[in-house]
C-alpha cells in the first residue's frame, strides 16, 4: 500500500485503502492520556485515518470512566471492568481491572509491580481478545498508550503489524521507583521493568512529551533517541479560547447550587458552599488547580502556601480546587489540609469533564500546578490557551511549558516559600498577572495546537511504513 500525506489530507495509490491505526489504551478514560487519544484520534480521522480505539471502560452511573461516551464519535472498543470491582480481586475477575504506575493500597487497580506472573497471562490473555476483535492484525499501524500487557498482547498475535509506542510519563516514575529500590510489596517488580524495556525496544518509534523525557527514556531502556519523535500534549484551539462567561452565575452553579466537592468518605456533593461564601469572588482574581489529589500534585503544599499568602494579598483572591477523582486521594485530604492550616477562601469543586474547563478557565485568572514531577501539563496548556499565566514548578513538563517571567512564574520544586511569594506577585500587581497572561495566550496558540500536532504524528506513521511524503 502506497500512502502519502500533504496538506492535511492522504493521497492514496490505486487501489490502496486508507490506513487503519488501531490506538490502544489499557487504562479505562479518566486521565490524561485518555484525552490525549482521544485528540489525536480526532485529527487523524480528519487527515483521513481509519482509527479503531481500544481501551478500559468503567460505566458507574455519575462518574466519569465509560469509554463509549468519552470518545463518543469515535471506533471504540471497550473492555468493560465494571463486573470486576464487585469481586475479591478485581485483577483475577473474567475481565481483569488493570493495575496502575501508582502505589495506592486499597485501590482495586493496584500497582504493577506487585501483579503476579499468574495474573500477568491473564490481562495479556485479556487484551489479545480485545485487539483481535479490534482487527489488530489486519492494522498498518499499531499505537499503543504506555508500556501494558497491551504490547504483549500486540507481540502475540500481530507481530508483523509495527508498533507506535506512546510514553505519557506514569510508566516511567515507577520504573526509576524500581531503579532506586522497590517497596517491599513490589514483589515482581523487576519482572515488570524487564518486560517495559522489551516492549519499548521492540517499538519503531516512541512518541514522548518533551525534550526532558528523552534523557530519562534512554537512560531506562538503552534506546537510541533517535528513534524519539517529540509529540507534546495540545489544546483544541477552537474550544480553548478566550470567550465571557458570567463568572459569579458559574460558581454558584458549580459550587452551591450542583455542587460536586466530596469529603473523604462521602460521596460528590458531600462538600458544598452556600451563595455568601462566594463574596470573594466578586473583586478580585481567582486562583484555579485542576487535576486528581495524588502525592505528585502537592496539592497539601499548595493549601500550606496559600494560607500563608493570603494574608498579605491586598485583595480578596479565592482559590478553587477542580478535581480528585471521586474516592481517590493520596495523603492529607485537601479538606482535612484546609482544616489543619485554617486556610479560608479555598473552595473544592469536585470533579468536572473536559468539556467543562474552557467555561472554568474563563471564570478563573490564574492557572496553578505545584507538581514536582509531572510528565507534561496538559491542564497548564490549556489554561494559558485560554489567556491564563501560570504558577507552576520548574521541573519536568511545566519547565518546557511556562516562561518564567514572561508567561508565568516558575518555582523550585518543594518551595513553600518561593510558591508564596509567587502566588503573593500574582494577586497584588494586577499589570504583570495580566501582562503574562497576555503572553502565555499567544505563545501556547502557536505551540500546542492538535491541529499540528495530529499532523506531525501523521508524518511519524508516514516514516514508519517506509514511504516519502507528497512536498
């Protein structure tokens, strides 16, 4: 089959087909990578792809998770763990849960490193199922989200089909957690990261978020980066932009008439304001976090800070936490952090679809990420797409991201103090807040449109089939 790509559309031969990519995700959608595929999915099926979309789907009514309606327009093709969190194992049910990079006893997708050889054959079992019925065999290209017993899978019964890797960054914080001394209950833990660098050795091409990754990549799997295609996470520049919102009617809505907050052992809604908690955002900025309450996110520290700042603010500034996914936090619950600290003006909104954060962004001035290491900062481009500056902390993704000075400020890791004093600039000198914010809305617009990236990510299948572009 001969194919070429120009201008956004794929010439084909005579008698060639349109590609067919099958795109696999173990992970039922609630993350980033979820919103990535589904992005690229949608550019590609544009340039004129057929994409089939494989992944884990969890369908609990109110709670985000069923793949169908996340990729709704989409070919997709879920494995359906519903069934699997009402056994004594989730990952040893008919259709297994998958395990996760994260440590969080209790949780029913438990780490990689503790899943057994016994349950491994099983979810690869699982998937190579999943990827059959997906015409996985028959694809030209396969594309395939993390290191999972999905690429097993992939190996076993498409071997000759090549394979895309996609590293989103999770994957590789466990396997440095095993370079520098597993936990004790990573019982299989080197069985995992010995299995993680076959898969990405026998990828034709990784696709990485940034710069950054590609030394810690080849550092883990003594890969060539040569074979490392930069792709970072985009924004849809048409649904990310400035646009008027009612900002008072918006939070009312969100934080005391459908309230979604939840308290460590309620259920959304469990935490809710009533309308004269809202005075405070009547004069002055509002500060905005998005994204789950995992350690990494230093969420508590972002608590600590601003109950620190906020009594040198020379306006009212209230700060909205949207997100933790419902049931899931790692260390202090920010509720419990606000009681602990006596930080007032803090509000916790729960968890709100993609769909919903251009309307939040623009009823917010500030977009914050205290992450010490995240992969990339999806939520940091979207917000500055939106004419949002930054606060967030110099290190991985947000490094690549934030111009420090110019579209945001950027903050060593772990520095309560320095996020302070950030957080302070931010809220009194009005000039430079919306100086930057001015900035980040034209530098994000011409780096991180899915538009380019879709195409850019076209070329990578191109290079990989072995054939030349039209100029």
């Amino acid at each position: 089959m001969l194919v070429h790509y120009h201008s956004n559309k794929w010439y084909l031969e005579e008698n060639a087909m349109p590609p067919h990519i099958v795109m696999g995700l173990m992970f039922f959608p609630r993350g980033g990578s979820a919103h990535v595929t589904r992005s690229l999915a949608r550019e590609l099926v544009k340039i004129g792809c057929k994409v089939t979309i494989v992944c884990g789907s969890l369908r609990i009514p109110g709670r985000p998770g069923d793949a169908y309606e996340f990729f709704d327009g989409l070919d997709v093709r879920p494995v359906d763990y519903t069934a699997s969190l009402d056994t004594a194992d989730p990952l040893r049910a008919e259709i297994p849960m998958h395990p996760s990079y994260e440590d969080r006893p209790g949780a029913p997708d438990r780490v990689f490193a503790s899943v057994d050889d016994a349950t491994y054959e099983h979810l690869v079992a699982t998937w190579m199922r999943a990827l059959s019925d997906a015409g996985a065999a028959q694809a030209d290209i396969l594309h395939l989200n993390h290191l999972t017993p999905l690429n097993e899978a992939a190996a076993r019964i498409a071997p000759h089909v090549p394979v895309v890797g996609h590293i989103h960054g999770t994957e590789l914080l466990m396997l440095e957690a095993i370079a520098q001394g597993a936990l004790p209950n990573w019982t299989y833990a080197e069985a995992w990261a010995e299995r993680m660098r076959h898969w990405a050795s026998a990828c034709q091409r990784l696709v990485v978020l940034s710069k950054t990754q590609i030394g810690r990549i080849t550092n883990l799997f003594s890969i060539n980066p040569e074979r490392c295609v930069i792709i970072p996470n985009g924004f849809d520049p048409i649904t990310f932009d400035r646009h008027d919102v009612d900002r008072i009617a918006l939070w009312r809505q969100l934080l005391v008439e459908h309230p979604l907050g939840w308290l460590p052992d309620g259920e959304p809604g469990t935490v809710a304001y009533t309308s004269e908690s809202l005075l405070p955002f009547a004069d002055g900025p509002v500060l905005l976090y998005v994204g789950r309450f995992t350690s990494v996110k230093r969420i508590n520290l972002l608590i600590s800070a601003y109950a620190q700042a906020r009594k040198s603010f020379n306006k009212p500034a209230p700060l909205v936490l949207v997100g933790g996914f419902p049931g899931e936090w790692e260390d202090e619950h920010p509720i419990e952090t606000i009681a602990r600290t006596g930080a007032q003006d803090i509000f916790l909104a729960g968890w709100h679809g993609h769909d919903e954060l251009p309307d939040i962004f623009a009823a917010s001035d500030l977009i914050i990420l205290p992450s010490v290491r995240e992969q990339f900062g999806q939520v940091l481009v979207e917000g500055m797409a939106c004419g949002l500056p930054a606060i967030a902390v110099n290190a991985f993704g947000p490094s690549e991201i934030v111009d420090n000075g110019q579209t945001g400020w950027l903050v060593p890791p772990d520095d309560e103090q320095a996020l302070v004093a950030a957080l302070i600039e931010a809220v009194n000198n009005d000039d430079q807040r919306l100086q930057r914010g001015a900035a980040a809305y034209t530098t994000i617009r011409g780096r991180y449109s899915w538009p380019a990236l879709g195409e850019k990510l076209a070329r990578t299948y191109e290079a990989v089939l072995g054939r030349s572009f039209v100029p």
